[in-house]
C-alpha cells in the first residue's frame, strides 16, 4: 500500500480524506467535528439540520403555517439555526484541526437564503461549501463574499465545464476543489444524464481522467479532485494516489462514517447496515426531485415500485385502443383504458386498492383507501423542502410558486420520511426505519464482509480514520 500523504486544500494541509455530507439531520457537528480532530475535512450538512434548545434537546421541525409559502418560511428558519448549531459544535470538537465544511444541496428550498443565513450566523467557523444536486452557479459568488473555498460536486467533465465557464472562472482562487460524484455508486442522490444506463456503471478512472484533463484546459493542474462513491479500502485505488494522470487526488468516504459511536442515525440503521447483502442497495427514480437515488431496499421502497406497477394509461373518452369502460372513485366516474388493463385494475380494485390517483402522465396509480389519504395529507402539508417537488408540485419560483403539473402520487415527501428516519430513537425503530428512506451508497453491503466489523464492531470516527489510513 502506498503512503497516504497530507495534501494542500483549500489553503491548509490536511489528510486526503473527507467526510461526505448526508441531508436531513445525518452529517451533524459531532460526526465532522471528530473526523476534522483527526485530520482529515468533516462536512456538516445544512440541509434542514437539527437544532437545540437551552437544555441541549433537538428542537422538533413542526410547522404552524397556513399556506405553502408560510410553512417553506418556517423551513427555511429551521434550516439556518439548524445550520449554525452544527457549525458551532463542529469547530468545537475539531479544536483547530483539520477543517470543517458545509454541504447543501442546490435543489433545496431556498438554498441561497439558508447557506448565506448559516455563513451570518456562523462566522469563520465554516472553511468550505460543498454543494450538488443541480448545476450551482452562484456557488462561487456566495463563497467569495465569505472569503472560504467552495467545492462544487459534479459526476461529468462536461457539467464542470459548464460552471466554470458561465461563472467559476471568476473566483479561481477560490475553488478548493472538485468533488467528482460517482452517479452509479455513491449514495443519495446522484447525476446520472439522459444517456447513461443506470443499471450499466462505468468504470470512474476515465470520467475523472476527462474531468482533470478539463480542468488542465483552464489551468487547474494542482486543484484536488475528491472521488466521491464507492471508496471502501483505499488498497483498491493505489493506480489513483499519486497518479501522475490524474494529478491531486483526496477521497471521500459518505456511507462509511454511517457507521460510528458518533454517527446519529437509529441504532436500528446501525444494525441494518450490518446485515446488507449485496444488491440491498440500488438506485431508484422515486425521488419527488427527478434525480435518480441510492437507498437501501425496504418496505418503504417496495410500497413505492408497487404503485408504480399498479399503473395504467387512460383517456376521458373512448379514442384509440381505449375502448374499456371503467369505474373509478368513490362516484363510480367512468375513464376508458384498454381491455387487459381494465382486467389488471379490476384485479388490483379486487385486492383492496381501490383508489385511482391520477399522475402528471395521464396514468392512473391504484392504492389502498388508506394510502390514499396518506399521499394526499403529505401532498397538503407541504412545506417547500426542494425548489421543485413533482410529489406536491410546489415551486419556489413566483408568482405561482406550482411547477405547472398535476403533483405525483408515485412519489413522496422525502422531508418527512428523511426526518422519521434520522429521529426514529424509540421501541418501534426497527419498524419506522423498515418503512422510510435509508439513503446508503451501493458498497453498503461491505460492512457485513469487512472484518473490521466483525461482530458488530462499531468505531468510533478515529478509529475509522486510523483504519482507513492503514489502506483499509
């Protein structure tokens, strides 16, 4: 194994080793704040993080408002105390080692307003911004008016280019680097393009020999490159470190630090992660943001592929090949459908899911009595957690604030099944994480093979890194 040098990043010399920052209430002051202390750069994460009281407990995310637009109000205020309570911590625990960074996601609900709110509220506790999820030109701007560094995530050369050119460029000085995002296996959500299979990966060597060639083109030879998804054992990238080809190369590690004393998801996750088998996880495009995403496979995510089978095209009228007949809803309307879809929904009505909720595609999903209210309770109560949501429709964007199309009950509200899963601490874990997203990067299934866990082996973050510095 070859040695694991300091790289220069962001101005400071620090282990090639960062934490990846996971949304809603995961990637927390303590998590980042240990793996700073160790060396390396922690990332808290400012996606409506958690927030305390005077008596140190997490202030509950409620919301009071009437409308849409008064909830994402609320949202974005839990967002930025939430954000600067994490800083706080982190830089406490770091204790002037390493460095701390902040992650958001682009396609947050107001996300200028809560990265510009936290850096206020938070100053010169944070030394970078990591952001993906979107393409985030203004990325740059918000960070030179902060002075720190800035590290947009990205999974093509072609997308770095695009940022670069239409605004980067200006604030060269202050890209501390570029996170590459592998979109077949890191976990959450992911980039993958219009003409990449997900089922087919690619091997990453070459996209990130075409992102560095990219950025050679505009004179970044010596800016890191942070591979993102898929790093377990660094043994197994020895041809990457020191790599003349692909020039500075530090690594991140997402779904890894799931997995320590310090880490706050349920002690249930915990355990689940110890049991995954390869395959348990795998992307899916049930996301209300239209990204494609990597989660365990669960009871949540089998609920979720059933409505989408239980699914069917349909017209008003007879037309074409709809020519069937069919009575849908509590007053028996009358739709048209073709006749072996007719047979297939009168199977599903049959089977207790008797309730035809119409999608933005002209389809109709069959769900139970119960899961329909469920769906349309979510869709009401929402409160603005992404810019757009195709689950309820809602847009950040006036004066209509709706992204213009019916909402979509093959979706769901990822901010209150995030919450359910971060917070879910009392006897009926195991159930309420069974029945919720578990976000995890597709190598997941690692921990039960890795002997490092060998009998339910939790580290804690030092540990972690200590063992991972060794080249596993």
């Amino acid at each position: 194994m070859k040695p694991i040098n300091a790289i220069r990043m962001g101005g400071t010399d620090i282990l090639p080793l960062v934490e990846g920052g996971k949304g809603v209430s995961i990637s927390t002051g303590v998590s980042a704040g240990h793996w700073a202390a160790a060396g390396g750069a922690g990332t808290i994460s400012i996606v409506n993080a958690d927030s305390y009281d005077e008596e140190g407990n997490i202030v509950p995310q409620l919301y009071h408002g009437r409308t849409r637009r008064e909830r994402h109000e609320e949202l974005v205020d839990y967002a930025i105390r939430g954000g600067i309570d994490q800083a706080r911590i982190a830089h406490d625990l770091a204790g002037g080692k390493g460095r701390v960074h902040a992650n958001i996601l682009w396609e947050m609900g107001g996300a200028e307003r809560v990265i510009t709110g936290v850096l206020e509220g938070a100053p010169g506790l944070i030394q970078g911004l990591t952001c993906g999820a979107g393409m985030p030109y203004r990325l740059s701007e918000i960070a030179a008016r902060f002075g720190i560094h800035y590290y947009p995530i990205v999974s093509s050369a072609r997308a770095f280019n695009a940022l670069w050119r239409r605004a980067y460029n200006k604030t060269a000085e202050l890209l501390g680097g570029v996170v590459y995002e592998d979109p077949w296996r890191a976990g959450g959500h992911n980039g993958l393009s219009n003409t990449e299979n997900p089922l087919v990966p690619e091997d990453p060597f070459p996209r990130v020999l075409a992102l560095r060639q990219q950025m050679r083109a505009f004179g970044l030879d010596q800016t890191p490159i942070i591979m993102a998804g898929g790093v377990w054992w660094l043994e197994e990238w020895q041809d990457w470190i020191d790599n003349p080809e692909l020039g500075p190369i530090v690594f991140q590690f997402g779904t890894r630090p799931l997995l320590t004393r310090e880490s706050p998801i349920p002690d249930a996750w915990k355990r689940r992660l110890l049991t995954l088998k390869k395959g348990d996880v795998f992307l899916n495009r049930f996301s209300p943001t239209g990204f494609y995403s990597s989660a365990v496979n669960n009871t949540f995510l089998h609920e979720l592929r059933g409505r989408s089978e239980r699914q069917v095209p349909f017209s008003s009228e007879a037309v074409g090949e709809h020519t069937a007949a069919l009575a849908i809803g509590a007053r028996g309307r009358q739709v048209f459908v073709t006749p072996a879809d007719r047979q297939r929904a009168q199977l599903w009505m049959g089977e207790g899911h008797t309730e035809a909720m119409r999608t933005p595609d002209n389809t109709l999903v069959f769900v139970s009595p119960e899961k329909a209210r469920e769906i349309l309770a979510d869709q009401g109560a929402c409160m603005g957690c992404l810019s757009e949501c195709r689950f309820s429709n809602w847009s950040q964007r006036p004066p209509a604030y709706s992204n213009g199309h019916k909402a979509d009950p093959r979706s769901y509200c990822i901010q209150k099944t995030l919450q359910a899963a971060a917070h879910a601490h009392g006897p009926d874990q195991d159930t309420v994480i069974d029945n919720n997203l578990m976000f995890g990067g597709t190598n997941a299934w690692r921990f039960a093979t890795d002997p490092f866990y060998a009998n339910g082996f939790v580290p804690t973050v030092a540990q972690l890194l200590e063992r991972i510095m060794s080249g596993r």
